[in-house]
C-alpha cells in the first residue's frame, strides 16, 4: 500500500520486481503483484471528463458502462468495462491518469537523485555501476510507454506478427479500435480471461497447464529469435488465459 500510494515510476519499479523471484521472497512477491492491476484508483468523474476531452465527444453518447467502477487500476492509468453504443461490442477503455506526465518527471528526478548518491557509495568501493544511467534508460521507456496512440500501433503490429490467424496456434490479441484512441485514451475489444497464476481458474476450466507454457514460450521465442519485436512487460495483469 506505501509503494501504490506513490508515482507511477515507482510502481513500475514494484511491477518489475513483482515478476522476480529470483530476488526476493514469495511474501513479498504477492504483495508487489498487486501493484499489476489493483493500485488506488481516481474518481470516475476525472476519468469521464479526461475522456471527453480527448475524443472531443460525450461519454455517455459513445458508451455505455458496463460496471460502474474501474474493473482493473495501474500505474499509469485505470480501465473501464463498457459497451459502445454503435455496435454493442464490448470494451475496455483504458484512461491515464490526471497529471501523469508531470509526476513521471517528479518520480524520475527522485530516483535520478538516489542513483548519484550509490553511484558514489558503488565508487567508495571500488564498483563502476551507475544507476544513473539505468534511470535514464527507465525514462525513456516510461515516457514511450503514457503514449496511448503508440502503444495502440504495437498492439496491431503485434497481433500481424503472432496471433493465431497468422502465426501461432493459442494466441490472441484484442482488436484496437483507433479512431476512440489518443495519447490518454485506449479503446480495445474487451476479453474475459483469468491470470496464468490463477490455479483455481485453471483447474475450473480444465486447461492444460503444459499447452499453455508452450504456448508462451513459443511466442516469446518467436519475439526474441525470430523477429526482434517482442512484449516488454508480460508480468501476470498484462497475460490472460481464456476459457477456451
């Protein structure tokens, strides 16, 4: 709860560290996994009005909810199940939050700042390791990453590349529906699915736990070997297996 309360680069920092075990204890791992899709959410009048504002329309004459609430809340923005009005389809709208550029900035001159301070303590003994330098990597991506419209343009290119229709069997990627998509807003056919951590789920619907490792190590050789363009943050909130 101290971490979701903060920026969303430290979040991000928690959601990378949340897929870690290699680092740090169960207990912890499942506290941090929350940060994925379960951090404080803002109000749905400052979502509704940020919507407005960037599809220039009014809420209520494109969609229609579906729940009242946020469904899923991260770092960066927060989603909504709703139903548009033009053709009943089902969606999940995805609005960043107020202000996020401007803490991003706050959130990364703090950890820049830290990063001095054990890049000299590194130096004392006798290390070469600057953070810094990992900072501004972080940032840069981070920054690519509030950037709805391109986030939309790597969904469609990885969908060309790996979804069952053209690639490979068991994948899926939700359709985007562009022309509801800006830089703070992200319109995308909603999907009912579960997590892949989610034993109960799994053994509900009878999957077959080995298809779907396969399924994922395939695809994920196939974005690093083969074609070199590949899904940067598949922690659990971003994976869903589905009933079928």
């Amino acid at each position: 709860s101290i971490i979701a309360g903060l920026g969303p680069a430290i979040i991000k920092a928690g959601q990378a560290l949340a897929s870690r075990p290699d680092l740090l204890p169960s207990e912890y791992l499942d506290e941090l996994q929350k940060l994925q899709d379960d951090v404080p959410t803002f109000s749905n009048d400052i979502a509704f009005r940020i919507i407005e504002e960037e599809l220039q329309q009014k809420f209520g004459d494109v969609f229609e909810l579906v729940e009242p609430q946020p469904v899923a809340a991260a770092s960066i923005g927060q989603v909504y199940k709703a139903r548009l009005l033009k053709n009943e389809a089902t969606v999940a709208i995805k609005v960043q939050r107020p202000n996020t550029e401007d803490i991003v900035a706050l959130d990364l001159y703090v950890l820049r700042w830290w990063g001095g301070v054990y890049n000299a303590l590194f130096r004392l003994f006798g290390r070469d390791i600057n953070l810094q330098s990992v900072m501004d990597d972080f940032g840069a991506l981070l920054y690519a990453e509030i950037d709805y419209v391109a986030e939309a343009a790597n969904a469609r290119r990885f969908s060309e590349l790996y979804a069952e229709d053209v690639a490979i069997s068991g994948v899926f990627v939700p359709k985007v529906y562009s022309e509801l998509t800006t830089r703070k807003v992200l319109v995308m056919e909603w999907i009912d699915g579960f997590r892949l951590t989610d034993n109960e789920s799994l053994k509900a619907y009878n999957l077959d736990r080995k298809k779907l490792v396969d399924t994922l190590v395939q695809c994920s050789l196939r974005q690093i070997m083969e074609n070199g363009y590949f899904h940067a943050d598949p922690h659990a909130g971003n994976l869903l297996a589905t009933c079928d």
